[in-house]
C-alpha cells in the first residue's frame, strides 16, 4: 500500500528539475517555499532565504510569548536604574 504525504506548498518541482536549474525553481515559488519531489512524494522543502529569516523571527515570538505566560504569575522585583 502506497503512503500519501501532504504536499505543504503551492508550487512543487521535482528532484532532475531543481538539477537542472535550482533557481528557476526557487523562482517558481515567488518567494514562498517550493515542495521538491522525489517520486511523487515531497522530500523537502526549497525555502527562500527571507521566507526562512521571517519562519525563525516568528519561531522566536512564539518562544519569548511561552516564556512571558511562564512568568506571568511571578512576583515582581522593584529595581532602580542606579542599582543597575
């Protein structure tokens, strides 16, 4: 029996495709990810450089926002600047 994988990108290219011209595949994407197949089946993901600089800004939001919730209900600390 055959596996299915969702393909997590609107525009997808083949492996002998990005081969032949991994920027005019990258291109393709007009800056959004690029599913690369093997098969049919997606192996990876060719992501612009600025896509990949926004996912990790935001992988970073949603990190500092869980240590925020974390600490939310702790006692806060009086500090002056001149103890700083």
């Amino acid at each position: 029996m055959a596996t299915t994988h969702s393909i997590l990108a609107d525009v997808s290219a083949g492996i002998s495709e990005l081969k032949k011209n991994p920027m005019a595949v990258v291109e393709q994407g007009d800056g959004a990810p690029v599913a690369i197949l093997n098969r049919n089946q997606p192996v990876f993901y060719a992501v612009p450089a600025e896509a990949y600089e926004l996912l990790m800004d935001k992988l970073e939001d949603i990190e500092l926002a869980a240590i925020v919730r974390e600490r939310q209900d702790m006692p806060e600390i009086e500090v002056s600047l001149d103890e700083l």
